[in-house]
C-alpha cells in the first residue's frame, strides 16, 4: 500500500538529506517559446542509507500568468484556463529559498522540466537534475509504462487530480517511497544515481549533517531570467512531444 507522506522537520545533526522535487505546467512543449503557468515544488527529508523518505519538509504551489492565452491543447491537459493565472505572479523568493535547500533536484521527466525552470531561474542550472521517469528502470521491474500517472494508478495512488502541480508532485513523492520487488524504495535508485555522479567534494557535503531548516521567506527577487537559446529544430521538438507524452 502507498505510504501516506506527512510533515516533517528534521532535528539539528540528524543524518539525513534533503531534495526537491519539482513539476511545472506550461503553456506548451518548448521551453525556449513556451511559459510556465503552475509551478509545484516540494522539499523533502530522506535517509541517506535506505533511501526511504521521511516526509515533506517544506513545499510551494504557484500559479503564474504567462502573458498570453494559454492555448486549447494546453488546458486539456492540465485544465489551467486564462482566467485561473490572470495577474498571478510566481514567489521568486520562495521558490529560490527551497531549491537552495536541496542538495538535488528531482522531476517526472527532467529533461522537460529542467528547460523550464532554468530559464525562469538560472541558479536551478547549478543544481543536479534527478529523473524519476528515466533514473528507475520501470520497463524492467515489470511496468508497462513509465509516465508518471499509469505508474500511480499500477501502484494504488491516486493523486487527486492529475497534471496539476500540487497533486503530482504529492503523489510522485508517494511514488517514490514505495519499494520494489526486492525491497529497495525506489528513491534508493536515484539516490545511487546522484553519489554516482556526484564529485567527491560533492558526496562528502552530502553526507554531512542537516544543520537546520527554517521557514524564512525571502524578499530577494530571482535573477533575471536566461535568455532564450536559439530556435529549435523540428526534431527536437519531436523529441520533446514523446518526452511530454511519458510523464
């Protein structure tokens, strides 16, 4: 049965680490063109040794107004309509202050996310980038897919409503603390992905003690955003329909 993720915050010296998972809808496939409507994040508390996820440290869901009409195909898919962002701004502060928590970043679908939230914050571009949809061998442990809302619904978890931030990033998390046939939480095969990249300086700060975690929000503005990269070939946009149709 899924485990049921609660609040938790970690005591000063414990040995555990602490990552976000982070999921954004938008007004399309191309981050270079395209604009962020919703963006859910979630700070979480894990075990280093296991892999097991304690519990959600901290999170934030926002809705933003992409300064055009969000179009038809669009709110299919996640049922964000021009009206539910109209004059809705993101919390740059909030946002920059969890991800600065984290020691990785984690989505259903990196590569899809990732272009979108580095272009609204270039200090995401610093972080190690998990893909829950790619990093676990699904295919091989028996799945028939690996897009995120048919692995929920093989595991028992319904997240409430599906391609809507809150609820995917919740139910993601809920995912992830689930164990696989041999008893590994399945956030243990990301977590071996992350040391093995990891430089030693870089495995070395991981392991080391949370300090604190407070709830401090900042004032400060993110930078401003990256320039958007020149213009994509019609592959790569192929390339990204498939990536968007498997989360």
């Amino acid at each position: 049965m899924p485990i049921e993720l609660q609040r938790y915050t970690p005591q000063v010296g414990e040995q555990c680490g602490l990552a976000a998972f982070v999921d954004v809808e938008t007004t399309g496939l191309s981050p270079q063109s395209d604009e962020v409507v919703e963006f859910a994040t979630a700070l979480f508390a894990f075990d280093r040794t296991s892999g097991r996820i304690k519990g959600v440290v901290d999170e934030y869901v926002g809705l933003r107004d992409p300064g055009r009409s969000i179009p038809a195909k669009a709110t299919e898919v996640h049922g964000i309509r021009d009206h539910d962002v109209r004059g809705k701004r993101l919390d740059d502060g909030r946002i920059l202050e969890l991800m600065s928590q984290a020691e990785f970043l984690v989505a259903h679908n990196a590569p899809f996310d990732s272009g979108f939230v580095e272009r609204l914050y270039p200090e995401a571009a610093d972080k190690t980038w998990l893909c829950s949809m790619r990093e676990i061998p699904w295919i091989q442990k028996g799945f028939e897919s690996r897009g995120l809302q048919n692995l929920l619904k093989d595991h028992g978890i319904k997240p409430g409503r599906a391609h809507r931030g809150r609820y995917d990033v919740r139910a993601a998390l809920q995912l992830l603390s689930c164990k696989d046939e041999d008893g590994v939480y399945y956030f243990k095969h990301l977590l071996d992905c992350h040391e093995g990249r990891a430089p030693a300086a870089q495995a070395a700060a991981t392991r080391a003690p949370v300090a604190s975690v407070g709830r401090t929000r900042t004032a400060k503005a993110a930078k401003t955003a990256r320039a958007p990269k020149g213009r994509i070939s019609l592959i790569e946009r192929v390339l990204r329909l498939f990536m968007k149709r498997d989360r």
